[in-house]
C-alpha cells in the first residue's frame, strides 16, 4: 500500500512523499532544504522526483543530493538547474520504468512551460499513483490509478472575473491558461479515465485567489463519487 503525505502545495512551494512502509520517494521539493527536514522529521527519502526546473518543485533538489539522495528528473529538467553529470543523478525518459526499492516509477510528458516537465506514476503492485501538475493538459489514460494528486490550479470562470475587476492581469491569466491545469480540464481528464479502482482524489496547487477549494472538491466529488482530499489546506 502506498500513503501519501502532503508537506506543501502551491505556487510557494510543492513537496509530498509516497510511501510503502518502508520506502520513502519524495515528489517535487520545492522549499527550502531545512524546512523540508522540519516538515518530515529529519528522515530523509530514498529518492526525490523532480517534475521541472521552476523552484516552487526544485528548490532543495540539489541539497538532497549533496545529502546522498538520488534525485530523478528529465534531461531538460537537470540541465535547466545546471546540474551536470553525477552519481547522484538519474536521467529520466518519458515512458520508461526505474525502480526504488519496492515502488517503480513512470515518467510521462507533461504540458508547462518548462525546458522537458513530466509527470510521474508510481506502482508497488498494491496501489498505482498518479502525480500530475504544472500542465494545462495530459494527453494519456492510466489505468488501474488507485490514488491521484493532481493539479487544480484555477478555474476558467474565476480567472475571468478577476481579470474583470482588474485582481488579476489579463497576460498572465492567459499564462495560467496555457500552463496550469484548470478545474475545468481536470474533470474532462477524469471522464476520460477508468477511475473504477480510484480510492482518493488528492487536488493539488490550487492558486491562493483564482481557486475555490471547497468548490473545487464539491465539483469532483460530485463527477467521481471519490473521496476528495485539498493538499496544502
């Protein structure tokens, strides 16, 4: 069985672990290192996973690494940051399967803008979790998810009526639009979807003023019949 635990979530920062029981992978670390290990205990992961360069996912990665942590990330992702060739350091292709301890990853494109982002699928043969931000899109279907944390950054609705009142500037609500996944499109994404084995829905990297979290998960909990979890509130 694979737990997740949620430390941060949003445009400040972003870090959550999976778990076995006995593996830890870290996904995303975007805080400062010594935060990180307040936040968790001081127990350091196995492995961290980082989906692209911005620091709100990547902040800490390097300082892992100098911790004796693997870091895992796409080439684009590692020669954005700047960090060359290491022991440390695991190229990952869209697609292919690596293995930390019991759990085996996936890496799969993503759509940000970012120089190679990706999303991760991680599987111990008792839960498949699917892990997906910073993209306004995902072309794939992922069979037998038994648990999600996926973004849900804004809603078309309220980024109009923030641009409206002059809350929000129109360039970067159609940033947001092109970058981040909306609420909008994460319900198409799970329509699409075979959710028959889905246990927990966790929605992630909500934006602090063009998001609804209550409605946000009211609006999911209603299409899926899901629990609904809000990561970081």
């Amino acid at each position: 069985m694979l737990d997740i635990a949620v430390y941060a979530s949003g445009s400040s920062g972003n870090c959550y672990t999976v778990s076995d029981g006995e593996t830890v992978v870290m996904l995303d670390c975007g805080l400062p290192f010594r935060r990180i290990e307040r936040l968790t205990g001081f127990l350091l992961p196995k492995a961290v996973f980082v989906t692209h360069e911005h620091k709100d996912h990547s902040k800490a990665a390097q300082n892992f690494m100098r911790r004796g942590v693997d870091a895992y990330m796409t080439a684009g992702t590692a020669a954005a940051l700047g960090i060359e060739a290491q022991h440390r350091l695991h190229i990952l292709n869209p697609m292919e399967q690596t293995t930390v301890g019991r759990i085996t990853v996936s890496a799969f494109p993503t759509q940000h803008d970012a120089r190679e982002p990706c999303g991760f699928l991680l599987d111990d043969g008792d839960d498949r979790v699917l892990y997906a931000t910073d993209t306004y899109y995902i072309k794939y279907q992922f069979p037998g998810v038994t648990k999600m944390l996926i973004e849900a950054n804004h809603s078309y609705k309220i980024l109009e009526e923030n641009v409206g009142a002059h809350i929000l500037n129109k360039v970067l609500a159609e940033r947001l639009i092109k970058s981040h996944f909306s609420i909008e499109n994460v319900l198409a994404f799970l329509r699409a979807n075979d959710l028959s084995k889905v246990k927990e829905i966790w929605l992630i990297h909500l934006s602090d003023d063009n998001a609804d979290a209550w409605q946000f998960a009211q609006m999911v909990e209603a299409a899926t019949g899901k629990p609904v979890y809000i990561g970081g509130r």
